[in-house]
C-alpha cells in the first residue's frame, strides 16, 4: 500500500460525496506529504445536526472493517467514525461547527501554510520526528520550538501572517 495512492480509497468509498452535504474537507498528513506507515485519512465536515451525519455513516460505512462509530448524547463533541476501505483507514470527524472553525482544520491550514513558506528543511525535521513515532503536531511544535500544549500552540500559529511565520521558520535551527 503507497502513501501516494490514498486517493483511490478515497474514491472507491465515494465518502467525498456521500458526506458532500456536510462539507467534507482531508486534512492531515498524507495531503501534506508527511505520511508515515499507519497514517490514516482523516477527513472534518461540519456536522450542524449531528444525528443526520452518523446516519449517513452509518448507512454507507458500517458493513466496512474495523467499522466504530463515535456519537455522544450530550454536549458539543464531535461525531466519530472509522474504517478501513481498500486497506486504507478512514476517520471521519462530524463537528457542528463550521469546518473552518475546527481544531483539525486550523491545524492542518497552519501547517500547509508553514511547510508552503518552507524550502525544505522544515518537513525534513518534522518527518524524521514523525518517523520517530510523533504525532503530526507534537513533531511541528518540537522542531519549532513550541514550548507547552502543542495543539493550543499551533492554534496560536494560525493568527500569524506570513511574514511572521517566515521570521519564526527563520529563526528555527533547521540545519
């Protein structure tokens, strides 16, 4: 199984328009090239009524294997769903949140920002670090020097401009 060809399953499953009216958007490390053996697909939609979204889940994926679904009855988190397709695993992460309000996505769009403004020694170090067993965040806050929660610091990242983040990526000892 290639990291490259994650796109297949994703087609294959046909989950990009099953889940089309809960905006479904792939995140995460094998859109940012920083895969490593067991990287799954996730993929965040924004699930405004959260029971509507596990039923499609449900009703399409849940003859799949290593099927689960995640659905809590009371507060505001997140519906949870995996499975394996094409020997691929899927987690699908309904929010009732806009996708663009999600931890997950401004996690990836700051990464897909730093690595973007990055020429190559940034996704060097992150992926030696994933490669080490790090989780995708963990590994970017390490080699930037985020000291403390990795995730509220990467979170942080998002308000940055550019600019800043260059400076950041600037002053990193990148090697």
């Amino acid at each position: 199984m290639s990291v490259g060809h994650y796109a297949s399953a994703v087609t294959s499953s046909a989950v990009m328009e099953r889940l089309k009216p809960f905006d479904p958007r792939i995140v995460g490390t094998l859109t940012l090239g920083l895969a490593v053996p067991g990287s799954d697909i996730d993929i965040v939609c924004h699930a405004s009524d959260p029971n509507a979204f596990a039923d499609v889940v449900w009703a399409h994926y849940q003859a799949r294997d290593d099927f689960a679904l995640f659905r809590w009855t009371s507060g505001t988190r997140p519906v949870i769903a995996r499975f394996v397709c094409d020997g691929w695993p899927f987690e699908l992460f309904g929010d009732q949140r806009p996708v663009e309000q999600q931890r997950g996505w401004i996690h990836f769009e700051v990464e897909r920002r730093l690595l973007a403004l990055d020429d190559g020694p940034l996704r060097r170090a992150v992926s030696e670090l994933r490669a080490g067993g790090l989780k995708t965040e963990p590994a970017f806050a390490a080699v930037l020097g985020i000291s403390g929660d990795p995730y509220r610091g990467l979170l942080e990242l998002a308000a940055e401009t550019d600019a800043e983040l260059r400076a950041r990526l600037a002053a990193c000892d990148l090697g």
